[in-house]
C-alpha cells in the first residue's frame, strides 16, 4: 500500500484498532483516510524485528501533493524552533499555503 510521502504524527497516524472515529491531518487540516485492521508495523524498530499487530491506518489524501509536502515540512521546522518570531512566520506562510490549496480556507 503506497500512501505517498508521510511524517508520522503529522500526516500519517496509527492509533488501536476503532479507537478513533475521524482524525484531520495535522499539516492541512483536511480529514484523513483510514485503513482499519491493518496487520503490521507501526514504526521502523518495529519492522526492524519483524514484529506486527493490528492498528488502524490514518493518512492524508493529499500526502502526494508538492504544496502538501511544503506544510509537512513547514510543520516539522516549525515543532523544532524555539524561536517565537520564526514560529510565527512558519504559521503565516503555512496559512498562506492552505488559503490557496484549500477550498473554505
């Protein structure tokens, strides 16, 4: 299953089984796809053991998207400063970028 390019937590989640009922993506807002019951690792220490169990599958229809990727990677940079003022101008183009690639926004 290719679910194109994902940042766990921002755009690709895995919670148990039925747990949650809709999620949004974390960079765009929009609400995400689920593949539930699916058999397998949730993180790469995980496939690294070759261990598995069952999780439902959260991902982002627009996680293909170029303009999409810029928001996963603007929402990282923006977890990792420490910096208030950058904070804020990492908040304003990632606005910017939803205003123009998000009907409503």
């Amino acid at each position: 299953m290719n679910i194109g390019g994902k940042w766990e937590g921002i755009n690709i989640l895995h919670t148990d089984p039925g747990a949650e009922e809709s999620l949004s993506c974390k960079a765009c807002g929009m609400e995400m796809e689920v593949h539930r019951s699916v058999i397998g690792p949730t993180q790469r220490f995980e496939a690294m053991a070759e261990k598995e169990h069952e999780h439902d599958l959260w991902f982002c229809v627009n996680n293909r998207l170029d303009w999409h990727a810029l928001l996963v990677n603007l929402s990282v940079e923006q977890s990792v400063t420490s910096s208030p003022s950058l904070k804020a101008f990492i908040q304003q183009d990632m606005n910017e970028i939803k205003a123009e690639h998000i009907a409503g926004e």
